[in-house]
C-alpha cells in the first residue's frame, strides 16, 4: 500500500505504508507530516491544501466474463 500526496492534479509523491499500521492512530500522520515539511516551500505557493490518500496499487485479477 501507498500513501500518496496531491497537489491540485499533480502527485507530488508516493511512499510505501504497511497495511498492519493504518489502524494505529498517528501512523498516517507521521507520513503526513513529514511530507509537509519536505515540501514546505512548494504547498506555500499555492492555494490549496494537499490532499492525502491511501492506495493499493497491486492490480486485482477480473473475473472472466463470458460472452
């Protein structure tokens, strides 16, 4: 799993989280910080605060459709 931050449309970078640590209250938010403090420079230019998601990026088998 990743832990990516948006800038408007612009990913401005992913890091890798453990599954086991997302029900931890703080885990996320260290990442979060740390983040905002790496690009404290870019997010004081712009207007909008970045926005933070959780993603799995491992692709999940379809199931088979008949046709």
């Amino acid at each position: 799993m990743k832990l990516v931050m948006y800038l408007g449309n612009d990913l401005i970078e992913s890091v890798p989280v453990e599954p086991g640590g997302l029900s931890k209250p703080g885990y996320l938010g260290n990442f979060k910080r740390v983040l905002k403090l790496k690009y404290k420079t870019l997010l004081s230019q712009v207007p909008e605060p970045p926005e933070f998601y959780v993603v799995d990026p491992a692709p999940r088998p379809q199931p088979a459709t008949r046709a």
